[in-house]
C-alpha cells in the first residue's frame, strides 16, 4: 500500500489539529482530529462495532421528524482507493414512503490497532428518482479533507474525550464523544449487553445531538435525537459476513 503518501497528507493537515467549530458542546469538550500520521491501515474485520465484512447488511426502520424511513446498509465487495490505500465501501440507501431519498457510498480503513476511520464518502440526495443535491461528498487528501475515526478500537479508553469524524470544513465535520459502554438495550432485532453509547453532533447544525448505540459482533443497532428534533432509527434484521 502506499502508505507514504497519506502519512504526508495527513501530517500537512496538522495544522487544523485545534479546536474547530464553536457549538456549545465544544466550550467545554474540545474535538480535536485524531492522531493518524503514523497509522498503517488494513482492510481487515476486526472491530467488533463496525464489521467490515464483505456482504454484511443491516436494514433499519423508524421516524424522522415524522417520516417514515427505511434503511439498508451494505458492505460491498469492492474497494475504493483513498490516499493510495484501498478502503472499505459500505452503501446506505435510506427508503421513504415514496420511494429512495438517499443513496450514499461510505468509505472506511481499519488501522493496525483495530480503529476504523472514516475517509469519505459518496453522497446523493433523491427527489422523485432524480438527484438533487450531493451536499457532504468528501474525500480525504481532497481540498483539505481529513479521515476522522468513526469507532475506536477501545472505545472506553475514549470516554468523554470528543473527536472529530471526518472534516471537511463548511460540508463534513461531524464530530462525537464515547458516553460509556454496558447498557441493555432492545430494538426489533433483539436484546442486547453492554452496548456502547456515543453521542454525535455537527456543528453545521447548531443544537442537534444524537445517540447512537453499538452491539459487539452486530454494529449499529439504534440512533435517536438526544436534543433538537425527533428520530428514532432502530435495526430489524441483520447477516454479518454474508
């Protein structure tokens, strides 16, 4: 892999290493891009909160503001080079009542360690079978766009530290913060233990917070708004490594 050209990038990124944004989550937390310059990607399995095998699927269900949504979740079987390493692709397509009203392509690297990090991603908004919008496209080493992590390897290491997703300035700059790990929780899928909590916000969109809940061995299972607006988005059935 070439690994010597994404260590450059992201070691001329450092700059932007500082406190970005200016919600209220960030006067006292501060998110800041995780360390990857000397990170050594794989494109291997082993985080047991975000699989990454080839042919595993998750579908979802709830409400949006109201609105019915149904989402499937893929791991494609090719790759997607980013920085000169080959990435993980995994496809969201979200269903409303009349029909798909998104349809993205995620890219991911797993380092060494076990962490997954976000490198980019392929979006489009759909009206009526045609795209209008690809508003939070990215690519990491593209106009100053950076990986960020979407799940650590020991995410209790991380509690209450924030971090940034992904970052590209003014279109992706999600960012999260580990609550804690060992809750129960029940979605139409099943009941499972010692679920990790991780809250995200995005300072583009000042006073909304979301949670977001992990099962080892299954990956997301339930996303609902903490504060500024209504959702609920739960797993009902899932195939890891299908």
């Amino acid at each position: 892999m070439a690994r010597s050209i994404l260590m450059v990038l992201l070691l001329l990124g450092a700059a932007v290493v500082s406190a970005c944004g200016g919600d209220s989550t960030d006067a006292t937390i501060p998110a800041l891009l995780p360390d990857a310059a000397t990170a050594q990607f794989s494109t291997g399995p082993g985080n047991p909160y975000w699989p990454l095998l080839a042919g595993s699927r998750w579908v979802y269900e709830g409400k949006d503001d109201g609105e019915f949504e149904h989402i499937e979740v893929t791991v494609e079987a090719e790759v997607r080079r980013v920085m000169g390493v080959d990435a993980v692709v995994i496809r969201d397509v979200v269903s409303g009542t009349d029909g798909v009203i998104e349809d993205t392509f995620d890219w991911y690297l797993q380092d060494n360690a076990g962490n997954v990090w976000y490198v980019g991603e392929d979006s489009k908004e759909i009206d009526d079978g045609e795209v209008v919008s690809t508003a939070g496209s990215w690519e990491a080493g593209v106009d100053g766009a950076q990986p960020g992590v979407i799940m650590w390897a020991d995410p209790a290491a991380h509690v209450g530290a924030a971090y940034f997703q992904e970052y590209y300035p003014g279109e992706a700059e999600d960012k999260a913060e580990v609550l804690r790990r060992g809750d129960t929780v029940t979605v139409a899928a099943g009941t499972f233990d010692d679920v990790l909590v991780v809250r995200e916000w995005n300072p583009l969109e000042p006073g909304v917070t979301e949670l977001k809940y992990f099962a080892q061995g299954v990956g997301l299972i339930l996303e609902e708004i903490e504060s500024g607006g209504e959702s609920r988005i739960e797993l009902v059935e899932y195939l890891i490594g299908g």
